[in-house]
C-alpha cells in the first residue's frame, strides 16, 4: 500500500493498491477523510514529461479528473474508493516520463499527490529473453513515445487521454557483433498486443557499404518489418509459455529482416 496525506482539520489519506503495475492491469485506490469539515475533493491523473535534451525539471504534460462517485463533494468523514483501467498498449512509465495521481482540497488551497510506475506486460520478458539467450541480443533501454503536446492538449477528459497513451511499449536492442548483425545501427521493436496478437513493429537502422571502382563509401539505410504472433501458439493452453514455438519464431523472423537488409 502506498499512502499519501493532506491536512486539513484533520487529515486525508490517498492510498494505491501497490506503486507499480502491468500495462492492462486496474490501478486501484482509496481516498479517506476524518476532517471535520465538509470538503470538496478533487482526484486527478497528472502526467509529466521531462526534456532529456534539456537540463530543466519534468513538466506537467497533462491533468485529467477522476470521477470518485456521482456524490462526491461535501463530504464529512468519508471513504471512497476509485479505479483507473489501464489498456493492454498503456504508456510505459520511466525517469523522465511518470504519472501522478493528484488530490486536491480547492476550497483549503491544499494538494498533494502520489506517483506509481507502469511496466510492460509480463510476457513481452518472456519473448525477449529467447532472443537476448539464444540470438545475442541486448536489451538497452525500454520505453514509450509519449503523445505530442498538441494532442495532449486536445484531450479534455480521461477517457481521451486513456486512448491516447495506448502507445505500446519499445525495447532498444544492441545487436550482437558478426557478419549478421554487425552493421545494425539501431534495432527497435514495438511490442502491441491486438485483439488476440501480439504485434511486433521492427525498425532498425542498417549501416551499407557501397563500392564504386576502387572508392568504397558507406550510408545509413532504415528499414521495417512487422509480424503478428498468436496468443494461442505463444501460450499454450492459455498460460504455458511455449519456448519452442517462441524460438522457432524468432529464427524465422531474424531470417526475414536479414533478407530485408541485403
């Protein structure tokens, strides 16, 4: 349980189930209050982003309320409870890109609020460890594109902003060194999960060498590959990881993006 407080007259609590979730999962929470006074409350999801390029604090991106219930204000010693889906695809959380819940008292000019952290469904570690054991590669970094400020800006309420980070999660990988492999520059997949697939959106940036008579010269060549992979064959029976077909898999895949790249 994590817990966060606001004193007035008294004190009121917001409480998550827990500091971090799965994508798809249902983040769940209390706000308690012993204040003597009626109040009204306001819950809010925050989102901030800060500038890796810039070297100045993380800024709020976006503010979207939470309906607690339809009652909601003038309350006197009350709990309610409130939950706040998160999509199979949600936004990936990390240093620079983080979600808030805020409460605020308007009528006390009081506020505070609490963070929780979301990571990449369970499974997409499963998928990738076939790769990083059996075909050397190296996870660098995860994340999620955030949405452009224009479109954060358009989003008014919860449920816009909820379809707007459904964005699926990256993972960046290092490319293992030999005559494959070794002039892959930038390896990326975007993992989504669709329906009953699991969509995987390969970008990667190959360095060519090109040869005209005796003068040899090298250019960056982008390319992308994408691939759906069923649920029912990566799970057997709906919750037995299946390590063959996830190997066979990748094989054929990693076949395929090589003859792209020739």
């Amino acid at each position: 349980m994590k817990t966060d407080l606001i004193l007035v007259d008294g004190q009121i609590s917001l409480s998550l189930a827990k500091a971090q979730f799965f994508q798809g999962e249902v983040v769940e929470g209390k706000i308690v209050t012993t204040s003597k006074k009626k109040l009204d409350i306001l819950l809010s999801l925050v989102f901030m982003h800060q500038d890796e390029k810039k070297a100045r604090p993380a800024e709020e991106k976006g503010k979207w309320e939470i309906v607690i219930s339809p009652d909601q204000k003038n309350k006197q010693g009350q709990e309610w409870n409130f939950t706040l889906p998160l999509g199979k695809n949600f936004f990936v959380t990390r240093e620079t890109d983080s979600f808030f819940l805020q409460l605020e008292v308007p009528s006390e000019n009081k506020m505070s609020k609490i963070s929780f952290a979301i990571t990449a469904n369970a499974l997409y570690a499963s998928l990738v460890e076939v790769l990083e054991r059996f075909y050397r590669f190296k996870v660098k970094r995860i994340y999620s594109t955030p949405p452009k400020d224009k479109m954060l800006d358009k989003a008014k309420k919860l449920e816009d902003a909820q379809r707007l980070f459904e964005t699926g999660v990256v993972y960046e990988f290092k490319s293992p060194e030999g005559k494959d492999f070794g002039n892959c520059i930038d390896f990326e997949i975007l993992f989504k999960q669709l329906n009953e697939e699991i969509s995987l959106e390969l970008d990667m940036t190959w360095k060519k060498i090109e040869f005209q008579g005796s003068s040899m010269s090298s250019k960056n060549v982008k390319k992308s590959h994408q691939v759906a992979w069923p649920m029912a064959k990566i799970l057997m029976s709906g919750k037995f990881f299946n390590h063959e077909w996830v190997q066979n898999s990748w094989s054929t895949l990693l076949s395929e993006v090589k003859e792209k790249l020739i």
